[in-house]
C-alpha cells in the first residue's frame, strides 16, 4: 500500500514538472521581440534610359595609299607608325619615263602651236583678200579649216602636256588625309602601279593611313529590344532621346571609364537579316591615341529618360531562381514579397521599372531577420547603417528568405 502511494506521488511531482517546463518555453517565445528593419519609401521618379552593349571601335576615315601610275618603288619617305599630314609625300616612284612624257608632250603642243600660228596667219589673209575678189570663197573655207582644225590640235596637245604633267606627280605619292600612316606593304625596288590610272583595289597598295581623332564606336541593338522602347515611349513611360543628343560612355579592359564622351550619328533603317539586329555608330573624341581601331569596348548608351521608376539600394534586392524581388514591410506590420524588373543600375542603387508601388517600404537592412508573412518593425533606413555582428549579409540572406518561402 505504501509503494502504490509512493508511486502515486513520484508521478505527480513528473507531471507538475513538464507543465512547468512548458508554460517556460511558452512564455519564452511570447518574449521574443518583433524584428527591426531599416526601409526607405518607394518614391517614383525619372532616371536614365542606359543599356549596357558591346561595341567595336573603328577609324573615323580610312585610306588606302596606291601606287596610281607604274613605276619602280625608289623609297619609302615617312616613318611608319607615324602621324602624317594630308598631301605630305610617302613614296617615290622612278619619275624618268613621266618626265620623258611630259617632254614630249611638250614638244608636240609647241609644233601644235606653230601650226596654227601659220594657219591662223593664212586664213587672216584670206578673209582680207575675199572681198576684193582676189582669192576664191573654197579657197577662203579651206584656210579657215585648217586654222580650226590647228586649233583643235594645240587643245589636245596641251591636254596631253596636262596628263603627262599629273602622271609626273603620281610619281610622288601623298597621304589623302591626316592620319596615322601604316605598315610599308611594298619595299623598295619592286615594281608597283597598274595599267589604268585610279583603277582603285587593282593598284598595288602601299599603305593605310587613319584618322584616330575622333574615332566611331560601332555597335548593335536587338530590333526586340527598339521595339520595347517605341512601346514604352508610346505608353508615357520612355523619352527616348534625338539621335545627336544619345550619348556613348566606353569602359575600358581594365574597368576605368574612358575620359570621353561619345555622342550616337548613325542609326541604321533597317534589320540586318543574319543577327536581327540595328546597326549605330558614335563619334567619340580620341585626342590622346588611347583608342585604336579594332578595339573591342563596352559601352553604356544613354537612350533617353525613363519615367516613374524606383531608385532602390543595391542591398535591398535579393534574387533567386525565381528572379529578383525586394521584401516590404505592409500596412499591418507584415513582410510581403514583391518580385520586381531590375536590370540596370545607377549610382549604386537598382532602378525598379516594374513591382512596387509609390510609398511602399522597402527593406534594405535587417533583411536576415525577417521573412514572408512574419513580423517586422521599420523605421528609416541610414546609409552608413550597418548590420549586427554575427548576421549573414544581403547575399546570404537572398539564400535563405528564398528557402523560407
């Protein structure tokens, strides 16, 4: 009888222990405070149109050095790599047979003169003597057709003086522009020149020279991506800006920002068929050489203004499989998801073309301590604000507010 009451009291004391143990952890949990989060409030406002894009940089003119008469090459005059002016002399061609042409075309337009000299003194006689009866009128036709035809000799003899005189010329060839001349293509005592003067791609080249300042920055845009744009702006929420106004800021290979500012002067009319793409062209100012053709660069192309948009700190958009999205404190104290559109950024700060509303609070620190659904107590979010030792950052907790869903 004893031990049944022992045993009777044993239990007893086990069962007012658990209880005890837990209305503790019960009340422990009651304890817990509600979280603190910094926010901002979603103001709408207007921010740039940039799109990020590759592009290719090119010489703003570009010309080939020919050899435009035949000729052996006697020497090469400029330095190569160097800058030259335009009609400055690069190369020398063997001007003998050119001066021995311009002499005897020389020749020929004196004998050319010298005979219309004596024919134009002849038909002058004629005319005088005419009227008087002394000469016959065939006689006087025949003397005025030889002076016209003399006439016409002298012209072309002086047109082929002309055309010995300039093929002379071609034998010293000049740079077509300022620029920076090329690598000799042909070396001394070759042959060089084509049959035909001017005959263009059929000329032997000597050399390229380019114009390095400004220089043209080539790129691409999708036509998917320009008819978003006309879409937007159609709608009131894109200015896209006139095609001199479009402004090109290049970033280098080592990440620095190019000191100059390009400005867009070609747009192409249509889509090339193989890519789906439109071609544009920036002028881009290159005193200093740093660029050369054939870099390739990025590029940020300011294409207008786009209205209504969010400015929100890097920190408060998170990301998962799902896309970006940014956590809201709501009118009842809650934390909501909202995914949102946030490709581009300035200054820091993501802007938010779609998913927020104008005043919602959006969180950007305390975001490890929160989650969907839960609680949470905002007050305004300060720059330098940092997050409490011991707590993952923004990128950790984009992991774990994703795995809380």
């Amino acid at each position: 009888m004893k031990s049944t009451s022992l045993r009777t009291l044993l239990l007893c004391f086990g069962l007012l222990s658990l209880t005890a143990c837990g209305k503790g952890k019960e009340q422990g949990q009651q304890q817990m405070p509600t979280p603190e989060v910094g926010v901002i409030r979603a103001q709408p406002q207007s921010a740039p149109l940039t799109k990020d894009l590759v592009g290719r940089v090119s010489a703003f003119r570009s010309a080939d050095v020919r050899a435009r008469v035949s000729g052996v090459l006697l020497k090469r005059v400029y330095q190569e790599g160097t800058d030259v002016k335009q009609g400055q002399v690069l190369f020398e061609i063997d001007p003998s047979v050119y001066q021995a042409n311009l002499a005897s075309a020389q020749g020929n337009l004196a004998s050319a003169q010298a005979t219309y000299e004596n024919y134009h003194k002849a038909a002058e006689r004629f005319r005088k003597l005419r009227p008087q009866g002394f000469v016959s009128q065939s006689d006087l036709d025949l003397a005025e057709a030889n002076e016209r035809s003399s006439a016409a000799a002298v012209q072309q003899a002086k047109a082929a003086v002309e055309t010995a005189r300039i093929n002379l010329g071609f034998t010293r060839v000049t740079s077509p522009i300022d620029g920076r001349a090329g690598q000799q293509q042909v070396t001394e005592g070759a042959i060089v020149g084509n049959g035909t003067t001017d005959s263009g791609s059929n000329a032997t080249l000597l050399t390229t020279v380019d114009q390095l300042d400004p220089l043209y920055v080539n790129f691409t845009v999708s036509s998917a991506d320009l008819d978003r744009l006309r879409a937007a702006q159609s709608a009131g929420k894109v200015v896209l800006s006139d095609q001199n106004k479009t402004t090109v800021q290049v970033t280098l290979s080592d990440g620095s920002k190019y000191d100059q500012v390009g400005t867009l002067d070609f747009s192409g009319a249509t889509v090339d068929p193989t890519t789906g793409a439109v071609n544009l062209r920036a002028q881009l100012p290159n005193p200093s050489h740093r660029l050369l053709p054939g870099t390739y660069v990025t590029i940020a192309a300011n294409l207008g203004e786009q209205q209504s948009v969010f400015l929100v700190p890097q920190a408060a958009i998170l990301r998962d499989v799902g896309g970006a999205y940014a956590l809201v404190v709501g009118q009842d104290g809650k934390v909501v998801r909202k995914n949102v559109t946030a490709d581009n950024m300035r200054a820091g700060s993501w802007i938010v073309t779609n998913g927020l509303a104008a005043g919602d609070q959006v969180i950007v620190s305390g975001l490890q301590t929160v989650q969907p659904g839960g609680p949470a107590k905002a007050s305004p979010w300060q720059p330098d604000q940092k997050a409490p030792q011991g707590q993952p950052g923004a990128a950790g907790n984009a992991k774990s507010a994703a795995g809380k869903q």
